[in-house]
C-alpha cells in the first residue's frame, strides 16, 4: 500500500507487483496507473504471498477495506 506525501493531498493506493522497487518509481515518475499520476508516493505496507492469486485476492479485500487501510495509516504514523 501506497500512500502520497503531498502536504495538500492525502490518498491511498493499492496494487500488487513482481518488483516493488521498480513499481514505487513507476508511480513516482508519473508512469504508474492513472490514479497515481502527479502525486509522490511512500511505501506504507507490504505483504509477500505465495501465488499471484493469494496476492491478487487479499488486493481486492485490502481496497474494499477502508477500516483496515485507514488502521495501516494509523500504524505507519506511529
């Protein structure tokens, strides 16, 4: 889960990816999925899984969550 470090501008984003690091640039210079355009991002949780569809499955629960992200801030503030 991304979250952007923009002082005006609070969102978060989430996504799954082979290369993480790779990806994080991706977003970061403007590359990324549409709704990350124009914004800088911060990596504010990870998770490995073993198949792409375990990750996939825990994306979609994860972006339905609000609670569950919102409790993933809370934590990254900490």
């Amino acid at each position: 889960m991304l979250k952007s470090i923009n002082s005006d501008f609070s969102k978060t984003y989430v996504g799954y990816t082979h290369n993480l690091e790779a990806r994080l640039d991706k977003h970061n210079t403007n590359k990324g999925a549409k709704s990350t355009k124009g914004h800088k991002w911060v990596l504010i949780y990870k998770k490995k899984f073993k198949s792409k569809n375990e990750a996939m499955s825990f994306e979609y629960k994860l972006k339905k969550d609000k609670k569950k992200r919102k409790d993933i801030i809370k934590n990254f503030i900490k």
